[in-house]
C-alpha cells in the first residue's frame, strides 16, 4: 500500500519532484500511524496536520512557478488545487476525532488524487518549463 516516487513521476523540476517525494513519504506515515496507532493518539493528529501543511506549501511553490513561466494553463490548475485544499481541510476534523476508518479512507483518497494529479496534471506543464 506504500507509495513508491520513481522517476515516471517526474515533472522536470528537482524542487517539486522533491516535494512530491515528501508528500509520498508523510502520506505512508500517515497510513502507518492511522494503522499502527489505533484510535485517538497525539501521533496521528500531528501527522495528519504536518501533511495537510506541506500539501499546502507546496501547491503554493508551483502556483508561483505558474506566474515565472507564464503557464496558459494555470487557471484550471490552481482551481484543482483549491477544490482538492477542501479535502485537506477534512483532515482537521479527523485530527481530533477516533474514527480511524474515516481517516485512511481520506487518506487512500489523497494518495490517489496526488498519483493521478502528478501524472496528468503536473505533467503539462512539463514542455512549459523546457522552453524556458
Ligand atoms: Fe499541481
């Protein structure tokens, strides 16, 4: 179930490709504390919320590359960031509650979302950034 990044995933910057690396990373510790942890624990709720934020920082790192290249596709790119940032939101909730099934749904729903979001999202601005 862990979340492996190689280099398919890729998206032609050491910075993001670092960040992605990352959200993988505290998105199997995530997985990891829910499963190992079982209930309410002080570890999940901090996990949660050190993944939450670093999403967050690191839509913002690429919405600036957006403005640097001038990406034409920006606009439809930050509006999935910001529909995606109120599944995120989410977290908050759960932090504080026991319900562990609740939060490894929403966790194996971030996951997908940012595999999928990576691999087609991300990826089109790939050619933007070699022009440069
Ligand atoms: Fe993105």
């Amino acid at each position: 179930m862990a979340l492996t990044w190689t280099e398919e995933y890729s998206v032609g910057v050491k910075e993001l490709d670092d960040h992605h690396r990352q959200l993988f990373s505290l998105l199997n510790n995530n997985l990891k504390s829910v499963i190992e942890n079982n209930g309410k624990s002080k570890t999940i709720a901090a996990d949660l919320k050190k993944l939450q934020e670093y999403a967050v920082t690191h839509f913002k790192t690429e919405e600036n590359l957006f403005l640097k290249i001038n990406y034409p596709d920006a606009r439809a790119h930050i509006h999935e960031h910001a529909e995606f940032r109120k599944e995120l939101q989410k977290l908050d909730t759960l932090a504080d509650g026991t319900d562990d099934l609740a939060r490894l749904k929403l966790l194996l729903f971030i996951s997908t979302w940012f595999t999928k979001h990576i691999m087609t999202v991300d990826k089109k601005y790939i050619p933007y950034l070699i022009e440069k």
